[in-house]
C-alpha cells in the first residue's frame, strides 16, 4: 500500500464542465482521509473514489472563492444525515471560514428543521469544528502530519496551501496561488505537487477583460513549472485548468510545463490516482 494516494476528485474551473467537476483532492495517509476544497460535485467523485462525507478525518480549505467550496453544504449536510452518532466535521482553512460556515448553516436552517422534526434517531444538528489558519502544523495524528503555508491569490486573501506527510513521504496540495515563498516552503523535498494553472496565451486569445485578469492570480503552466523544478518535486500535476482543457489537448499543456521541468508531468483528469512511496 502506497504511503500516500492522492486523487483529484475535480480537475475543473467555474466554467461548468462534463467532464470535470469542481476543485477538489482527496488525499489518503495512514488510513486517514482528507478532502482538500469542496468544489462543484465534489461527492458524486468522492463517491466514485470510495471515500464518503462521514469517513473524513478533516476537510481542507485553501480559500474562500465559491468553485472551491460550491458544495461545502453538501459535505456538511451529508456527513450528518449519513452518521448515527454525532461525528464532528473537522474543518480547517484561512480567516473568513467560520463566517462562511456560519452563513451555510444558516442558509441549511429550515433544511435542518425538517429533518430533527421527521427522524427520531436524529436528535443533534450538523456538528461543525473550524479551525482557522494562516500556517503552521495544523494536523498531526496516527503518523499523518499536515502543515499549512501561506499562499498568494491575493485579493483572495489569506489563502493557504497544504503539505501532506507520512511514511517519510509529502504531497502538497496548493490550491490557487502564483508562485512564492509560502509554495516553495511547502514544496521543498516533496514527492508530488497539485496546483491550479492557466494559460496566458489561450486566454489573451479569447480577449475578455474578466478572464484576462484571472491570470494575475494564478500560476500559469510554465510558472508551476519552475516552482516544481525549483523545489525539486518529481511529479507535477496540473488541475483546475483556465480556460478549460479541451478533450486531446493534455500533450500541448504537458509539453508547455516540460520546457521548465523534466520531471513527471500529470495533466490531471477527475479520478486520476498518484501514489506515493
């Protein structure tokens, strides 16, 4: 058994997709599982990498834009209505979380009515732990340690990137950021990293100012790249790709990061599986 399994549950943007549902990565260590962001269909894909809302150990947030928590509810309400004793979501990401979460429990009021009303076996409503963070060790159980560093995808601000490490082995999962030192800190002597990418010259292309400046906040191809040659990692894998990537078009984005990185290159699809160690 792999030391760490990553799985990129959703590979998409917020431009619905068919194929590729929401941001979203489920990493597995030491028996543990951890859902990184919270996008659009994240269950349906969890579903189908035999993970569920109520085996979670935690769920992570690299930031508070809306594709990467569109179905946060969804975790919340599932785990609850699926667990027969009170089990705690255990949610950690940037200042402004428990504002969010506060706000969809309220949007999940008469939701939550209904069912304590109806159930007589459900007497509890959807247990939810925050924790707030900007870095530092932020898990640490059952020989899964995870740290979190600050990130850059200012306006989104703060935003945090995940390392992963077990069995002498680290994955990072960096969510939206362009590069600085708070990726190249996590990065430095991991086996993988999973980061969010655009294309500049396909996005200047199409010549609208609102997708334009998306590349102001993100790393684009080449950029991951580097942070990836940089850090040493040896597999790169891009998600979340802006514009989307078009079926066929996986070698052009592969062959764009290879001119800066000559390590493994995944141009992630939903359901992809690394292992690790």
């Amino acid at each position: 058994m792999a030391a760490i399994e990553v799985t990129t549950l959703g590979t998409g943007s917020p431009i619905p997709d068919p194929n590729r549902a929401g941001p979203s990565t489920l990493v597995r260590a030491g028996g543990q599982s951890f859902l990184v962001d919270c996008g659009r269909g994240v269950l349906l894909r969890a579903t189908a990498a035999g993970a569920t809302a109520n085996g979670l150990t935690a769920t992570l947030l690299t930031h508070l834009h809306s594709d990467h928590l569109t179905d946060l509810n969804d975790v919340i309400t599932t785990r609850w209505v699926t667990s027969f004793a009170p089990l705690p979501l255990r949610l950690v990401g940037p200042p402004g979380t428990q504002a969010v979460v506060d706000g969809t429990l309220a949007a999940l009021a008469p939701d939550i009515e209904y069912r304590l009303a109806h159930h007589d076996d459900l007497t509890w409503a959807p247990p939810v732990e925050v924790v707030e963070v900007t870095g530092g060790v932020v898990h640490d159980e059952g020989g899964v340690r995870i740290l979190a560093a600050s990130t850059d995808h200012r306006p989104a601000a703060p935003s945090v990137g995940y390392r992963f490490e077990h069995g002498g082995h680290a994955v990072v999962v960096a969510g939206d950021t362009v590069p600085c030192p708070g990726l190249d800190e996590l990065c430095a002597g991991a086996a993988v990293l999973v980061i969010t990418v655009v294309r500049h010259d396909l996005i200047e292309q199409l010549g609208i100012a609102r997708l334009i400046d998306v590349c102001d906040y993100h790393s684009t191809v080449e950029q991951a790249a580097d942070t990836a040659a940089r850090a040493g990692v040896p597999t790169l894998v891009l998600t979340h790709g802006v514009p989307p990537i078009a079926p066929g078009a996986e070698d052009e984005w592969r062959a764009l990061a290879a001119t800066r990185f000559d390590g493994e290159i995944v141009v992630a699809a939903d359901l992809d599986r690394v292992e690790v160690g």
